[in-house]
C-alpha cells in the first residue's frame, strides 16, 4: 500500500518523478528543453515550494504562474493537448507515488490551475480560436 504525501520530502520526490517524465516527453518536453530551455537548479525548488504551498498552503511560493505561462505561450503555443498531456502525467505520477486524501486534493488543484490557465490563454486577444 502506498503513503500519502505528508511532507515536503514527498512533495520533492513527486516533483522530480514528474518532471524526469516531461523531460523526454514528445508532446510536451521542447517546452522545457527547446522553448524555454529551463535551468533546473532553479526551477525544480520553486516547484516544490509551489507544490508545497498548493498541498500544505505552507505560504513558501511567491510567483505569478499565470504571467510566466502567458508567456510561454506567446513564444510556443500551448494547446489544449499539451495541458491534457501534462494532466496525464501529473496523474500517472501522482498515483505511481501515493494515495489518499492529499494525493487527491493534488490531482484536484493540477486540473482546477490546468484548467484556468487554458481559460486565461484563451482569452489573450487573438486566441480565441485555438482551443
């Protein structure tokens, strides 16, 4: 029987199982690899600390994902395919990982952010077609 996530330990383990997923990933990877090129030192922590405050409101992410994700797609459009794929792997990590209550809150708060997001996008003027 798996754990639930309890504590930031399982959150870092979630992030760097995810992410070893992306990486290679043929729908969305060239996001992280080719787009953006992503210094990982940097950005794996800030992604603990935003799952970290998504799982346990912890308060330790301060960023605007929104505005950085606005701007990932004004350099490589991101359609909804790309956000059904990074569903698809947050959720089959997440249940390779754990199970319980925070594991399903998790999987609940990646589809609800996934989900506005792809509102947000889609009302930049001149998207309004691609979903």
């Amino acid at each position: 029987m798996k754990k639930d996530i309890e504590n930031r330990d399982d959150i870092i383990r979630l992030v760097n199982t995810f992410y070893d997923r992306v990486k290679p990933d043929d729908h969305i990877g060239h996001f992280f690899s080719k787009v953006v090129k992503v210094d990982w030192e940097k950005h794996l922590p800030l992604m603990y600390n935003f799952w970290e405050n998504i799982i346990f409101h912890s308060g330790t992410y301060g960023g605007n994902p929104m505005h950085i994700h606005l701007d990932l797609h004004k350099k490589s459009a991101m359609h909804k395919e790309h956000f059904d794929r990074w569903i698809k792997l947050f959720n089959e990590t997440i249940d390779d990982l754990f199970e319980g209550e925070k594991t399903e809150q998790a999987k609940q708060r990646a589809l609800s952010i996934a989900t506005v997001m792809q509102i947000k996008i889609a009302q930049v003027p001149g998207n309004e077609s691609i979903y």
